[in-house]
C-alpha cells in the first residue's frame, strides 16, 4: 500500500508539472481555488491543484477543502491571523 501511494505521489507531481509547462496552471480564465485537473486513480477522482491536500508551487497551504475562514483560503494562501503546519495543512488561529 505504502508503494501504492508514493508511486501515485510521484505521479500526481508528474502531471501537475507538465501541466504548469503547457500552461494550465497559469490559465488566467481558471477561477481562484478551482481545481486544475482531474486525475483518475482506481475509480475515484483526484483533484490536482488547490484543495488536494498537497503543497505544491504558489501554495502556502492546502487543508484539503477550497473554503475561506479556516485558515488556508479559496487560493491556497494562509489567511490573516492564522498559521499552517504539515502536509495537509492543519491552521490554528493565532492568538
């Protein structure tokens, strides 16, 4: 299983770096926080970009979900008086 997932790891950064290079990930017409592009791995879709739980290029963060007020925004940036640790982003509000 281990071996399952790093493998779909190294994939999934695989993509989102050919993606960037043909220019999906700058797409000025894909609204903030809208994921990038569907991955399908065993039947289930896996969302690349924002909200996938992974950081990756221009992210500060990524919880998992693409909702303001928890901390890491629509866009994946961390919000103001808030900080973000680990992969996903676990935000706590700052006292």
């Amino acid at each position: 299983m281990r071996v399952r997932l790093q493998f779909l790891l190294i994939y999934l950064v695989a993509f989102c770096l050919l993606l960037a290079s043909q220019g999906y990930a700058s797409d000025p017409e894909t609204p903030a926080g809208v994921p990038i592009a569907p991955v399908l791995e065993d039947g289930f879709e896996i969302f690349v970009g924002c909200g996938d739980g992974l950081i990756l290029a221009a992210e500060d963060c990524d919880d998992q979900n693409t909702a303001n007020g928890d901390g890491c925004n629509s866009s994946c940036n961390i919000e103001s008086r808030f900080e973000c640790v680990d992969e996903p982003s676990l935000c706590t509000p700052i006292p």
